[in-house]
C-alpha cells in the first residue's frame, strides 16, 4: 500500500517522484516496469483518521490487540496511479502533460493490496478521500512548496 499527501519529500515513492518530475518540466516515469504491477494507495489524512480511530477505542475488546490494514480500498495498475497523478497535475497547473508515462521495465507479475474489511467492520473505518481530490491537493502542496524542497 501506498501512503500519498502534502508534505511528503520521499522522492523516492510513487506519487512525490512522478510530481517532482512534472516540476521539472519532464514526463512521468515508470522505472523498472511496465506498470502493470497492481498496488493501492492511501491519502495520508485518511491514514491518520484510521490510527486515531484505533487509539481512541484501545479499551474496546475487538480493537485492544488486534492487527488492522489500512488500505486505498481500490486497487489499480501503477500505471493507473501515475496517469492519475499526471491528471491531478494538469487539473492544477493548466498545463496538457501527456498522461501516458515512459516505461522502461519489463512487465512485472505483482500484486500488492490490503484487505480492509476487518477495519470497516470493526472500527467503521474506510477511507474517505478519493484519488483525484486527494492527488489534486497533493500536487497543490507541492506547487506552493515546490522551491523549497
């Protein structure tokens, strides 16, 4: 599972590096895959609700010692992602980047995605923020923080 929002500058990770690139004025990039590799991802405030939740009911006896995932809840190609992304960053910027990334991996069998149907029955959690708002206020982030990073 992947964790995106403001503030992250682990370039490293999916959703800041592709954004770290339209910065720069460069395509998105998908390195050492196809992008067909299926993954999720999670907005970071999202993450931080479902924490809460659990600390906030740690005397309950159906949370007290219990394991949860925590997860975007859709899984989707990486190819997806970064599309997605390249999406938020026209929607905020004005620009017309081509969405399609450039790819310069072999096509990977992987599948990467939690079940979260413990922590939705049990804590009522699931995530709450769709990729397109969460992805347009990341990239909002880092274009007001951008020349600081």
């Amino acid at each position: 599972m992947n964790t995106y929002g403001p503030g992250d500058t682990n370039f490293s990770r999916i959703v800041p590096a592709t954004i770290a690139r339209l910065m720069r004025g460069q395509r998105a990039l998908i390195d050492g895959t196809d992008g067909s590799n299926v993954l999720e991802a999670l907005f970071v405030r999202d993450m931080c609700e479902a924490y809460l939740i659990v600390a906030e009911r740690l005397d309950d006896d159906s949370v007290s010692g219990e394991a949860f995932n925590f997860g975007g809840g859709k899984p989707m190609t990486l190819r997806d992602l970064v599309a997605e992304t390249v999406r938020a960053w026209n929607h905020e910027s004005g620009e017309k980047i081509d969405e399609e990334p450039l790819i310069t991996g072999p096509r990977m069998e992987s599948v990467k995605y939690l079940d979260i149907s413990k922590a939705k029955a049990r804590l009522d959690w699931q995530p709450r923020t769709a990729l397109p708002d969460g992805l347009r206020e990341t990239v909002a982030w880092y274009r007001a923080h951008g020349e600081n990073l």
